[in-house]
C-alpha cells in the first residue's frame, strides 16, 4: 500500500525551562506596572529540607518507648542564661512574631489563645504590643525592631521576653512593609505614621551597629527591665555558625534562627526567593557555634521557617534546636488559604494554597486585614481552638517519632536518629546519606 | 539630695535605686557620681525626680526616660535620650550619634554639638541642639521638632514623615524628599518656645524650616532615582 500522507512532521512547542510561564508572567507584570512584585509568605521554591530526612527508628541495637504509655517529655524552659525569669514552656513549638498591622486583631488574638491552651509563648511583631494580644497572650515575647514603632518601656515590662531582630528569613538584610491599604487609623497612631502611606521600615536598627554595640544595647534593655526576662536575638539565616556567635558573644539568651522559608508580612519577592539560606542549612553550624563556645543547651537555639509537622520538630530537635518557632503554619492552622474562600481568592487573581498578597488587606479569611468587615470572618476563639489543636497534633507527632527512636524527652533526639535522602540534605544536615555511614565533607572517607 | 558613687556602688543599683523611685517619692534630687563612661546610666526612669550626672556616660544615657529631669555635666556617648516618652534630658557637653534616636516625647537638649543621626527616626521627642549636627540627622523621623542652632551636615531629614526641622546655620545637604517649607506664625511661635525651655537666646526669626515633600509616602516608579 502506498503511503499518501505528505503533511511534513513538526516539531512539537517546546517550552523553555529558562523562560518558564511563570517567568514571563512576571516580566510581562513588571513591564506593565514598573514596580517589583511584592507579596506575603516565604520561599515557595523547592529547597532542600526536613523532608530529605529520616528518622531511624529503634531495631535491635536500640529499643523504643512503649508508644502509647510511656512518657515522653516536651517542656523546654527558654533564657535560662541570664534572666531572673526563665521562659516555660509545655511544648517546644512557639508562635513566631507576626504585627497587629500585618495581622488583624481577632487573628492577632486567635493566636494568643491557641498558644496559651497549648501551653507556649506567642510573639508581637513591627508596630508594637496591643492589650487584646497581651491579654489572651500567657507568655507573649515582646519584639524590639529596628522600626520601633510603638515601643515603650511600660510594654517591654509587660513582656515575659524581649526579642531583639537582626533579621527575618524571608529577607535577611530588609526592612518590614506595610502598604497603605492596611494603614488604617489604629495601625497608623499605634505606629505614628500618616494614614495610608507605604510604610517601609528600617533595616537596620537607628541606634546600633554591630555585635559590639549590640551587647550595650542587651545591657540597657536588661537595666530597664531589671535583668527579669529572657533577651532573645532572631537573626534571618545566612552565616549562621557567626551570627550565633556573635549573639552569644553579646550577652543573648536565646538564638533564634529562621531560614529562608520563613514568611514575611510583605517584602518583594525577589527578596524572598534569593536571599538567605534554607532552614535546614542553618541549624548545625549554629548548633556547632554554641557547642564550640561551650553554651549549647545553656544558650537555646530556636528555629523557624516551614516547620509544618511533628516530624519537623522532632527533625529540627535532633539536630539541635531546642525549640521552634510556626509562623506560616498558625495562620494556615486558624484559616488562611482554605478552600472554602476558592470564590474569592479566585476573584483576587489567585487560589488556595498560592494566595500570598497579604499586603493589599483583602484576605477573604480575615486574617491578614485591617478591614473590619473582613477581619470579623475570622472567630477568635474558635481560630484559637484551631490553633491549640494544631499545636497539640504537633506534639504528639513529636513524641511518636522520639517514642521509636527510644527517648523519653524530646531532647534526647540526636542527629545519630537521622539519616537524610538526598547527597545535600545529607550535607547540611551532617547525617548520612541513607543506608551509608557518609556524608558529603565528613572525613575519612 | 541623694548621692550616688557608680563606681563604688555599681551600675545595677543605680538604676535599680532610681527606677524605684514613684511619683509620691521625696528623694526627688539626685546627683550621680563617678560614671566614667558607663553605659546605660539612669535608663528607664520613671518619677518626676532630677538627676544629675556628675561627668560623661557612655551609650544610651536616660534611655526611655519618662517624667524625670536627667542633666548630664559632661558628653554623651551614642543614644542618649533614645526613645524618651517624656521628661527633659540636658547634656552640658557634646552628644556621639543617634542623639534622641526614636524618642516619642520629651524635651533633649544638648548644648554643644550632636554628631550623626540625631533624631533618627524620632517619634514625637523635640530636640533642640545649641551647636551642629552631623550627617544623616533626622532620618526617616516621624514626628517631633529638631531644632539645630549651629549647623547641619549632608542629607538632612532623609525619607522624612512630618518631624518639623529648624536650622539656624547651613545645611550642607537635604536628604531625598526633604525640602526648605514656609515658615508660619505658628512655627515661629513653637520654635520661641522651644528654644526659651532649652536655655537659648536664638531669635526664631533666624531660623529655616524644613520638612518632608511628601514625595515619597507611596510607591512610585517615577520616584526610583531618589533611593
């Protein structure tokens, strides 16, 4: 039989990997407007992290814990260096900094009481303490920015702890953002800045530079609230072995370390996806800088950034945190992203799970607004419920991973429980590549 | 009058003794001895008593004062004054950088020359210096009056909101969005006040007034160079 058919074969569109759909969008987006796109949230590119890591759990050369009946401890106590007051908590997962400005009121307050009904510490933010927070807040970490904005001494002596930012992990080295549109009259007298103007906040504290001056400013912070509560220093995560150390070297008692997948109210998102390190980078070279300066343990190490599970923690634990901190997950856990608001979202340009404008305060879950109409959608006690719930999830979780691998305190876990899936997690995380004894760098090799 | 030695007694209970002080305390005078530099001298107040140091400090001297008068006979080293809600600060000598950093009230006054960065990012504090003041001073400053008897160096008021500055002198430079504005009665009258409480026989009528273009307030792509 003959072959009639002549159309000429074509080459099938090939799309580029470097000029992606996503990319052209926002060349086409930066063209139109002039201005760099900026959003909520933290690095939504794939980074190595804690999902690249195993747990060994008990065989015969270790044996677990009895999985529903024996004890696994979680408490952790935060600032046990200097301050008269320690921090208590019952579990080690504690409520990141996030403003009421960036967040509204009911959320604010949301987690407040989920923090409190699960027994650990919430955290202020860029604007100041409100009384709502610090009333439904039993442990609330003041935050002490380079803004200032509605820092007053009275507050700071309300605080069970103050908590000094360097930086952020969504933008190590930037300022906090608040665009007009959620300056309303209360942000913008908490704040005292014109209503409805773009606030950029200051990168760079207005009154110190460096490590050296940093511990002067430890000192006056210690003299004003009479050397009683914990002085935590958060630094985004880039150097973290020197970062660590330079906290420590200025008198901190506590580290807090969060990575790149750390969210942000609003900063640009070239800032967001090409500045700092991922969170699983972080952690042993901080833990590796208290170690050598003989504070691990002494000093704590907390660490945020994409923790979203049990494993997370148990994971960010093992490698020596001694606690961490949610920021993105408490506010997925009282309402942000969910399905039920897809209308809306869909009519913002978005959908569930990618809706990051929080900047332009028209959250369809009430959250991440200053509009009142809007900000009502969200029930605090119910949203702290929520909360409490999640959090204790969390927990059990934990306790589940350290009950297999044998230990009775969340504390106990240790980098020898790991092993990791990847030749980079192996690398940043200093635990073998599965099923071997090696890392990438270890020696000997 | 309450005497304390710093050196003898430490910096602790110094500030410990005068944060303890209320507002029915009689002890209302007290004069600091020997600070030799110390930091963070007589910080955190809160009582309407009059502290005097006797001789310079060193970082954030009366930092967050309320209510108190805190008189310094010497200089000052970075910070004094910062973040003050309330009460007056004085400093015989000269002030290192950041003088009045965000303060939100109260009167500072310093009667030599303020170095760098006075009244960054001020809040409301008014500050009036009887001599210069460095680079960079009133930046980002959101409320307050600064007035400067002497003169002013580069990039005044950068990224001002609606802090009002006053210069007798010259100012070498205007930061972005800072510009020369009318000066009204009501100024003239707020600066006669001002500089009768800080001790100076300046005229307002010598003065410049300066304060935020407003240019900058909201994202504007036209406004990219000024960064």
């Amino acid at each position: 039989m003959k072959d009639t058919d002549t159309t000429i074969p074509q080459t099938r569109p090939i799309q580029s990997a470097t000029f992606t759909n996503e990319i052209n969008s926002e060349i086409r987006r930066a063209a139109a407007t002039g201005i760099y796109d900026i959003r909520g949230g933290g690095a939504k590119r794939r980074v190595p992290h804690f999902d690249d890591l195993l747990f060994l759990g008990a065989s015969v050369s270790r044996y677990p814990l009895e999985g529903y009946r024996e004890r696994c401890s979680t408490s952790v106590t935060l600032g046990t260096r200097f301050a008269k007051k320690p921090i208590e908590l019952d579990i080690p997962v504690t409520i990141a900094g996030m403003s009421f400005g960036a967040l509204s009121g009911p959320a604010k307050e949301a987690l407040g009481r989920g923090a409190s009904m699960a027994g650990t510490s919430t955290t202020t933010g860029d604007g100041g303490m409100t009384p709502e927070e610090r009333g439904h807040s039993s442990k609330l970490v003041y935050q002490y920015l380079p803004s200032r904005y509605g820092m007053n001494p009275n507050d700071l002596r309300k605080a069970d702890a103050i908590e000094i930012v360097v930086g952020q992990g969504a933008k190590p080295g930037g300022g906090g953002m608040l665009l007009g549109q959620k300056i309303s009259d209360r942000v913008a007298e908490m704040r005292t800045l014109p209503k409805g103007i773009d606030q950029r906040s200051a990168c760079r504290h207005p009154d110190w530079t460096g490590p050296d001056d940093l511990e002067i400013k430890i000192l006056e912070l210690r003299e004003i609230t009479g050397w009683q509560v914990p002085i935590y220093v958060k630094v985004g995560a880039t150097r973290p072995y020197y970062d660590t150390a330079l906290a420590v070297k200025a008198g901190a008692d506590v580290v807090v370390m969060d990575g790149m997948q750390g969210g942000t109210a609003a900063t640009q998102d070239v800032f967001i996806e090409h500045v700092g390190i991922p969170t699983l980078a972080c952690i042993r070279p901080a833990v590796q800088a208290l170690q050598d300066l003989g504070v691990h343990r002494e000093v704590q190490l907390v660490i945020s950034g994409g923790i979203r599970t049990g494993a997370d923690v148990a994971k960010a634990l093992a490698l020596g945190a001694d606690a961490v901190a949610i920021g993105t997950a408490a506010l997925i856990a009282l309402g942000d992203n969910d399905p039920k608001w897809e209308a809306e979202y869909q009519k913002l340009g978005s959908t569930t799970g990618a809706y990051d404008d929080w900047h332009e305060g028209q959250d369809p879950a009430g959250i991440t607004t200053q509009d009142p109409e809007l900000a009502a959608r969200l029930d605090p006690v119910e949203a702290g419920r929520r909360l409490r719930n999640y959090l204790k999830v969390m927990t059990l979780e934990a306790q589940t991973i350290a009950r297999a691998c044998g230990h009775n305190h969340l504390h106990n876990l240790e980098p020898e429980d790991l092993c990791a899936l990847t030749m980079e997690a192996a690398a940043m995380a200093k635990v073998p590549l599965a099923g071997t004894d090696w890392y990438p760098g270890k020696a000997g090799f | 009058m309450q005497i304390y030695d710093v050196a003898e007694n430490g910096l602790r209970g110094l500030n410990a003794t005068l944060q303890a002080q209320g507002k029915e305390t009689n002890q209302t005078n007290w004069v600091v001895q020997n600070p030799k530099g110390s930091h963070a001298i007589a910080v955190g107040l809160d009582a309407p008593i009059d502290v005097t140091v006797k001789g310079s400090t060193g970082y954030y001297c009366a930092g967050m004062n309320q209510q108190a008068i805190v008189r310094v006979e010497g200089s000052v080293g970075p910070g004094v004054a910062e973040n003050m809600l309330s009460g007056t600060v004085i400093v015989e000598g000269d002030a290192s950088q950041y003088a009045g950093a965000t303060g939100h009230g109260g009167l500072l006054v310093i009667k030599g020359n303020a170095s760098s960065r006075c009244g960054i990012s001020m809040k409301g504090i008014d500050i009036v210096v009887h001599g210069n003041i460095g680079h960079m001073s009133a930046f980002m400053a959101q409320a307050g009056n600064l007035v400067v008897c002497g003169d002013a160096g580069d990039a005044l008021g950068d990224s001002l909101y609606e802090a009002c500055l006053f210069v007798r002198g010259s100012v070498k430079s205007l930061g972005s969005d800072c510009i020369e504005k009318e000066m009204r009665p009501e100024h003239l009258e707020l600066l006669k006040d001002l500089l009768e409480r800080a001790g100076s026989d300046a005229k307002p009528e010598e003065f410049r007034r300066y304060g935020s273009a407003r240019q900058l307030y909201n994202f504007d792509i036209d406004n990219a160079a000024a960064y």
